[in-house]
C-alpha cells in the first residue's frame, strides 16, 4: 500500500511538472505573452511622414494619426508604446527579424506583403496619387509616368507603383523631400497618398503642385506582423483592440484630428 502511494504521488508530481513546461513552452512560443511579460510593444515608424508620423514642429514630440492609433492600440493591450523611428523599410525588415513586434507607418496590405506579413484588419482607407507641377500638362495618369522619374520613399508600395508604370524611381526619407524633388524639377513626379499629399498642400501652402491622377483602386492601412503561429494571438488581440476603437469612435476622432475627415471607414 506504501508503494503504492508513493507510486501514485511521483506520477502526480510528474504530470504536474510536465503541464507545468507545457505552459511554460506555450508563453515562450507566444508573441503576446512575451509582450504582455515585457510591459511594452515595440512598434517602428518614420517620424517623417506627416501627418501620420511626424514630429511637433514647437516640441520635438513624435506625433501623427499612426502614433496616435498604435498608442491606443498598446493601451488596449495594457503595455507601453515603445516608438523606434526608422526609414519605412528598414521598419518592415525588422519586423520580419524580430527587432520590432509591429509596424505603424501607413502600411498599405499587397498581395505580395501578405507573402511575407501576416496583416491585421484594416484601421484606415486612402487611395495613391500622382503628384505633378501644377503647370504640367503632360501627365493625367498613372500611364503616363512611363519613361519618367519619381521619388518616393524605399521599400514603399509607391515605389513599387513607380517602377511598375515605367518610372524611374528616385528614394528619398521624407514627404517634405519627395515634394521638393517635384517643385525643382529634379523628378517629374511623385506618388503617394493622397491623405499625405493633401496635408502637404494646407500646411505649406503650395501651389505649384497638383494631384494629376488619382488610382481608382483604395488603398487598406493595416499593421504588418511577422508570419507564423506565433503572433495568431496578438494579431487577434489587435484586431480586438482596432474593432473597440472603432465602435468608441476613438479612430474617428483620431481621423478628424489630423486629416479634417474620417478616413477609417471606406
């Protein structure tokens, strides 16, 4: 009877311990509870692409519709927002390395990003234009960029765009110097987010640009994480968190902020 007890509390004691690494196996092979155990997400952005992600010409402070989003979001999850600017597609490499755990930068979901990223639901709706010199007249489409030059941001979809129709494409870090580009002649066009473009136009004034083409196509804004099982969790916590922002009116009133409209409904 003896053994048979003591028989019976090692296999108790075995199984307890075996459940015990199985939890243990299961947080470390989980995204969230690694962020939740950290305190804070990590999430990468320009801080160069206003006004999505910008910085307070008067403080300094990192600020933009995105900033805004993302903080919101790692409130919900109950972690710190910890911002890394970095150019756009170093910010996509590192998400796919592990350096950051998402991306907040007005990235737009592709058929050939969802090859590498595994995107939550959309948050926000814009469409890509072509922006011109007011007095050309030579470009009306996106068509007509073939045999020509922009400059947008590396690793960008309106990079892919530009190269797609024919451009060359010259990389620069910021809107500001995309546009610039534009203004001395030095490319003969941009693409870019008409959101962005008319940001642009209200803030410095500028009147010797123009949107020339419009895509007829919408553009989604989600965030990228890194493919695999790993972040099936934090996906579907942030997708929780965008869809309760959503019905707060929470990214409404982020939208309106910023862009003067709503942009997160189609």
């Amino acid at each position: 009877m003896k053994k048979r007890l003591i028989a019976t509390l090692i296999l108790v004691a075995a199984t307890s311990a075996a459940l015990a690494g199985c939890g243990a196996k299961s947080s470390s092979n989980d995204h969230l509870a690694r962020i939740k155990s950290a305190g804070k997400i990590t999430i990468a952005t320009e801080g160069v692409w206003a006004p999505f992600t910008y910085h307070d010409e008067t403080t300094d402070e990192l600020v933009g519709f995105d900033v805004e989003v993302a903080a919101a979001i790692a409130e919900k999850l109950g972690v710190e927002a910890d911002f890394q600017e970095v150019a756009f597609d170093g910010g996509l490499t590192g998400v796919t390395t592990g350096a950051f755990d998402m991306m907040a930068n007005g990235v737009d979901v592709t058929e050939e990003r969802g090859k590498t990223y595994d995107f939550t639901e959309p948050y926000a709706y814009d469409h890509a234009v072509v922006v011109t010199l007011a007095t050309n007249d030579t470009i009306s489409s996106f068509e007509d960029l073939n045999g020509l030059t922009t400059a947008n941001s590396a690793g960008s979809t309106y990079e892919a765009m530009g190269v797609q129709y024919g451009a060359t494409v010259s990389n620069v870090d910021t809107i500001g110097e995309t546009m610039t580009l534009v203004q001395n002649g030095t490319v003969d066009a941009t693409i870019n987010a008409n959101t962005s473009a008319q940001d642009y136009f209200n803030t410095t004034g500028a009147t010797d640009l123009k949107v020339a083409a419009v895509d007829p196509e919408v553009t989604q804004y989600a965030i990228p994480l890194k493919k695999g099982e790993d972040n099936d969790s934090l996906r579907d916590a942030i997708n929780q968190a965008i869809k309760e922002l959503r019905e707060e009116g929470k990214l409404t009133e982020i939208s309106i902020k910023y862009f003067g409209a709503d942009i997160t409904s189609e």
